[in-house]
C-alpha cells in the first residue's frame, strides 16, 4: 500500500495510518510490503509520533522478511531497515541482532550489484562492531576495521566525500584501540583533508583534538622525542581552540595542558585553569573536579 492508498499516511497522520495499515495486514497476512509499511510506521522513521514503539517496529519487520522473496533488494531494504530499528532498542541482543542484519544486508547489496548501499552499510557494521566492544569490553575492533575499509574501498571521494570523512574518523578511532597509532594518525590527517570537515568547525575541532591526542600517545624513548610529539599535539590542539566555544573549548585547554606538561608547566597551568573555569560555566562538575585535582597535583609537586 503506498502513500497514495493510504491518504492518512499522504496526509501525515501516523496514528490514522497505522489503523489502516493494521486493518488492512489482517485481510492480508502474507502481503509483506504491509509487515514492511507499518515497521516503518512504528519505527517513526519518517516522522516522530505517539505510537513509535521500536520493538512493535521489529516484529513486524522480522515478520516481512519471513514473507519475502530471496535473494532480492526487497529482502536487504527490509534487512537495513530493521538493523536500523534494532539500534534504536537498549541491550547487547539487539545490537547483535542489528549486526547480523546488516552482515546479511550487506552480502545481498554486494552480490546485486548495489556499491552505495552496500558502502554504506559497511560502515554501520564498523559503526555497530565499535558499539558492541564499547558495550560488552568484548574485541570487535578489528571487525570494524574490516568493515570501515571495505567501506573506504567500494566509494569513491568525489561521489561521498562526507562518508568517507566520517569513515576515516572512525577508522582513525578503531586503529587507536588497537594501538595501531601510525595508522591512526594517518587516518585523522587524511579526514583533515575533505571540505566536510572543513566547513563543519566543531567537528573539525573534535578531529584535530583527536589527532593531537593520538600523537600524544605515540611512544617516547626520550625527553628529546617526547617534547617533539608535544609540540606536534600542540599545533593541532591549538587549531581546535580556534574552532571551539563552550565545552569543546574546555576540552582543547585541557588537551594542551596536557602537552604543555612535557615542555612548560607554568602554561600549563594556565590552560588548565581555563579549563577549569570553562568547564565549570557548562555545569560538568565531574570533569571540573577532574581538572581541579590535576591542578592541585602540580601545585603540591
């Protein structure tokens, strides 16, 4: 049924919609594009409303893809949209559930033919593997890896920029947890490059605070290697203040304080205490007594 059977649905009365839909599946059990319609429904993917209940959203989705032929792109529409609704419920069940989703999603698009879907899906399988290690302390990061390369590899710059940007920020972030810091670092700089981070300021800032920080963790064998890494992280930290206001300014302070730490204390002190002040002024007290004591540790030294 489609918006213009369903007048409710044309006109964007969800509630309505939902009632015709609902009427209308138990006429036709086995008529999977309903199953399908009232999953998005319920979802509130097109517009939030009263009735959006993610896991109503799931069964009937679960039930479309029972009723769907396979292999078509029906049947990985279907997938890529219960994987995303699957996000959207609390517990490590779901988010497993969402990745197998798209694991199968994903292997429909490459086998069709379907470079753009299957890109994008790639890169919401490294996006769900670094939730799920996030989550659990479970090690997916290098099925992320896996995920977000195969992403990078499929599309080119020019058709997805913003993708890619956002493709390689994450990337940077998985090889970072798996101390891959050169190939981290790498990414970060490469993300630098496309104009979707350079017309978005404060994401550029989160990108420059990163990359500053990867730096930071590179190894240091000596006070001579130590001190040129931080003067490195500086030049990044630096630009991230420049782009940051409010809470994000705090957090640039404080990223230079902690490079000023190995090369000039007395400025870092500095930074901390506008730090400090910053993060107070936003109302994060956990992260304000966090600067605080580092404040009173150098003090004390």
């Amino acid at each position: 049924m489609s918006s213009a059977q369903n007048p409710a649905c044309a006109l964007g009365d969800c509630e309505a919609s939902i009632a015709v839909l609902e009427q209308s599946v138990c006429r036709q059990p086995h008529n999977y594009a309903l199953h399908y319609k009232l999953g998005v429904c319920y979802g509130g993917l097109c517009r939030s409303h009263p009735l959006v209940h993610p896991d109503t959203a799931a069964a009937y989705l679960r039930q479309a893809l029972r009723l769907v032929p396979e292999p078509t792109g029906v049947r990985a529409a279907i997938l890529d949209q219960l994987a995303g609704t699957l996000l959207r419920i609390p517990g490590d069940t779901a988010l497993r559930e969402a990745i197998d989703c798209h694991l199968e999603a994903a292997r429909l698009y490459r086998t069709l033919g379907m470079a753009e879907d299957w890109s994008r899906t790639e890169y919401n399988l490294g996006n769900s593997c670094c939730d799920l290690s996030e989550r659990t302390a479970e090690e997916h990061w290098r099925e992320a890896i896996a995920h977000y390369l195969t992403s990078l590899e499929i599309q080119t710059r020019e058709k997805h920029a913003a993708r890619d940007a956002a493709v390689l920020i994450n990337l940077g972030t998985a090889y970072r947890r798996v101390h891959n810091l050169d190939l981290c670092i790498n990414c970060y700089r490469r993300a630098l490059r496309f104009q979707a981070t350079r017309s978005n300021p404060e994401k550029r800032a989160t990108l420059e605070n990163n990359l500053g920080n990867a730096i930071l963790s590179l190894p240091e064998p000596d006070e001579r290697t130590a001190a040129r890494n931080a003067r490195r992280a500086l030049r990044h930290f630096d630009r991230a203040l420049r782009d940051s206001r409010g809470r994000a300014l705090a957090i640039a302070q404080y990223n230079r304080a902690q490079a000023y730490l190995r090369l000039d204390p007395r400025q870092a002190v500095e930074c901390l205490q506008s730090a400090e002040a910053a993060f107070q002024s936003c109302g994060d007290d956990r992260c304000t007594q966090l600067v605080h004591s580092q404040l009173q540790l150098i003090r004390g030294a």
